[in-house]
C-alpha cells in the first residue's frame, strides 16, 4: 500500500510562495507605515524654531525600522518636565497609525494563506 504525497508536494510549494510574498510585501508595509508616523510627528510637534520638526526622520532596514527626533532636548518635549508640561507628538503619531499597520499585516498574512 503506498502512500501519495503529490499533494503534501504541492503544498510546500504553495507555501514556498507564500512565504516569498510575505517576505516581499512585509518590508514595504513596514517602510510605508514607519513614513506615515514620521509624517504625523511633524504634523503634531510643536514648533517654535522648527528644529525638533526637522529633526524627526526614519530610519528602516528590512522589518525595522526606527522613527524619531535627534533633538537634544525632544525627550522633554514629548514627556514634559518639572517645570514644562508634556508637548506629546511621538506617542500620538503612532497610535494614530497603529491601526493601518495591523491591517496592512493581517492583508500580508492573508496572501500566504
């Protein structure tokens, strides 16, 4: 009695598919978001001289991707100090596109099933 296994066969690959769209469309989705939510910080950063908007930029590298200030003092501008209150623009420019990249993944992951 033997045992087919054309379909097992055919189903590695199917994933073997999956997996290379996956790996082609999940840094695309992480680079768009990263530059959606560096665009929202400067939309909601406060500006007196501009160098805490112009200083906010992005960084990404695959599935990485890192977004912020390189302003000295932004730390206290978004949490606030003793004698400051808190000015938020990078915590609220995530959350504000926190929901897109859920979505935008969850597509991705549907395109390998």
């Amino acid at each position: 009695m033997g045992f087919d296994t054309s379909e097992l066969r055919a189903l590695e690959a199917a994933l073997g598919k999956g997996v290379a769209k996956v790996e082609g469309l999940a840094p695309k989705v992480v680079a768009k978001v990263a530059h959606d939510i560096e665009a929202s910080a400067k939309l909601g950063a406060p500006v007196d001289t501009g160098h805490l908007k112009n200083s906010i930029s992005t960084d990404v590298d695959g599935l990485t991707a890192e977004i912020g200030p390189t302003a000295s003092y932004a730390m206290y501008v978004e949490y606030g100090t003793s004698r400051m209150r808190p000015q938020p623009y990078m915590g609220p420019a995530v959350d504000a596109n926190e929901g897109n990249f859920v979505e935008a993944m969850g597509q991705v992951g549907e395109k390998l099933l």
